[in-house]
C-alpha cells in the first residue's frame, strides 16, 4: 500500500515526513472537520522519517537528528540506535529538485520556507517540479503585507516581502488548471528574533524596533510554535477539493499572536523576566536602518502601514495562540521552569 509522505523545505535544508494523520469520514459519512490534537506525543518506535537536507553532515542536520532521537527516547523504552532512530537524512536542493520527487514518488504536500536574498530561486523550481510530479498541496510561508485582501496587491518598499509577494502571485496562477490546490500562511514579526539565545541579533532586534515613534503604530508578533501550528492544521487536514470546498486549499492566512507597542513590550518583559529587554544603544539601531536597506525599509512600512492579521479570528481558529507575555513565559528561553 502507498504510504503518503509530506516533504518540508525550510531555511534552505529539506525536511520529508510520512504522514500518519489523515482524516476520516464520521460514522454517518460527513467529513470529519475537528482539529487534530497537535501537542500529542510520538508513538514509541514510530515509522522512520526521511529528512532532505543540502548536507546530511554539517552541524545542523546532525543536530536535527539528534534533537528527534533524544525525543523518541524520551518516550520510549527502547533504545535508540542510528538504524532506530525516528528520521533519516537524505541530501537534496530547492535549486534541483526533479530528483527527490522522482525519487520519492509518495509525497503528498510541500511545506515551502523560503529565506532571503533567494526567496524566487529556492521557491519557483519546486513550485514547477511540485505541479510536474501532480503533488496535491503546496503550504508556502511568506508575510503579511497589511491583512489577507491587501497582501494580494500590496508587494510593499520592502524587497524580501515583494520578493515572497511574487512567489505567491507565481503558486496562484502556476496551479491554476492543475491537480495541485496551494495554501499560503503569512506570519507577521517573528516573536522568536528576541529568544534569549538570540544574543547580539536579539539586541540588535530590540534596538530597531525601539526606534518606532513611541505611542506610534503597534506591531504584530506571531511565535514560531504557532506558525508551526497552523502549518500542521494546512497539512494535516489537506487542501479540500474546489468541487466540495472545505480544507485549506485556495486559502491565504495572515499569522498574529499579539499587536504590542515597544514600551508595554517592554513593561511585559521587564515583569516577566526579571531583567530589563536587551537592546542596542538608539544610536546602533538608527545606524542598522540607515546603512541596511532592507532593514530601513521594513521599518518605515512597519511605521507607515504595518502587519494587519485578525488576531481575534485566529484565537477562535487556535486558542492557544501565544501573546507577547506568554510566549516569554512558554517559549522564549528567558524563563525557566523552576522559576515559572
């Protein structure tokens, strides 16, 4: 029997994952349309998972592995060997992706992370490949540009967003008349660029977004756990189908926690942690937005315009969604647990 897999490219390494969850009709021949539960824990001694990387051997992949070990051994009594353990890595690239489809005949879905400057070129080829091989779903992770209907038509000064912003239009009119439905997920600032493991970029992150006129326009967060939740929602429950609707097929979704100005972030994590936000001298973060294009820019559209999410839909979506203040709680790392 065909085991149906969903392949992930994230920060330029490629992550495939075979796919236990698949949705049921109920009893009475509905469509079963609950959440999953997506906090549950691996089953002992899982289905192996082949993991695409550009390097099975730097120091990252062999961290992911290790990372996925040790959690199946925390779950298991068995122990865990490298022909045991719950992933395997196989090398791959975005830029050349033919071969893994053409090797991997079973996957079902494509989450697509793309990161700047290359955000086309890691992206198009494995659109184009994902269409040719007659995959299913394309989940791709951009950015909001100012809320759903405006994120369409709206590239912005910024040149990664428009970068993400064209890819997007590309999937969208690409699938068009194909057997592949897309699904675009776009977060808004990244709450985890202020972990406590981000050192001087953390800083340096708190410094700019201090420079916003104080009292000014508010900015929206989104953790990285809840983008991931909503990514596995996208997989897990599918695209639908465009003659019975349902799914998440066809559907573009701005990504928000929280809408927090610098001063009450402050305040928050000033109460929360103990220890006053780290950030950079005013004078650096001025300097960062003057001498970086990119980071200027961004700054200016975050002041003029900003991040639009429906913070409120999505908390009726997934009431788990982390604020400001319990993302710094659960998962920023500035907290531990037995101070918790």
């Amino acid at each position: 029997m065909k085991v149906q897999s969903r392949i992930t490219i994230a920060n330029n390494d490629i992550y495939n994952t075979n796919n236990p969850h698949r949705r049921r009709n109920r009893p009475d021949g509905k469509r079963n349309n609950r959440s999953p539960r997506l906090n549950h824990q691996p089953a002992p001694n899982p289905r192996p998972h082949p993991l695409l990387t550009r390097s099975p051997s730097s120091p990252k992949s062999q961290a992911l592995l290790k990372l996925f070990t040790d959690r199946q051994s925390s779950v298991s009594s068995s122990t865990i060997t490298p022909t045991s353990s719950p992933i395997t890595l196989i090398q791959g690239t975005p830029e050349n992706p033919t071969p893994i489809f053409a090797s991997h005949p079973d996957i079902s879905a494509l989450y697509l992370v793309t990161v700047p400057p290359g955000d086309e070129a890691q992206a198009i080829p494995l659109i184009d490949a994902a269409i040719a091989h007659k995959i299913p779903h394309i989940v791709f992770s951009s950015v909001d540009r100012g809320g759903d209907e405006r994120s369409w038509t709206n590239p912005t000064p910024v040149p990664h967003f428009a970068a993400k912003h064209r890819v997007e239009v590309y999937l969208r009119d690409k699938t068009r008349g194909t057997q592949t439905r897309w699904t675009i997920l776009r977060p808004a600032g990244f709450m985890d660029n202020y972990r406590a493991e981000a050192g001087v970029m953390g800083s340096v992150m708190g410094g700019l977004w201090a420079t916003m006129p104080a009292g000014g326009r508010k900015m929206q967060l989104v953790s990285a756990r809840d983008i991931g939740l909503f990514a596995a929602r996208a997989l897990i429950e599918g695209p639908g189908t465009e003659e019975e609707g349902g799914g998440w097929g066809g559907r573009a979704l701005g990504l928000a926690g929280d809408e927090i100005g610098f001063d009450e972030a402050e305040e928050v994590f000033e109460r929360v942690v103990g220890q006053r936000m780290p950030r950079t001298w005013g004078v650096v973060g001025r300097g960062v937005r003057w001498a970086f294009e990119d980071a200027g820019r961004s700054m200016e559209w975050f002041e003029e315009e900003g991040y639009k999410a429906d913070v409120a839909m999505l908390r009726g979506m997934e009431p788990r969604l982390q604020t400001w203040e319990t993302w710094l709680r659960e998962s920023s790392g500035w907290v531990k647990d037995d101070e918790e």
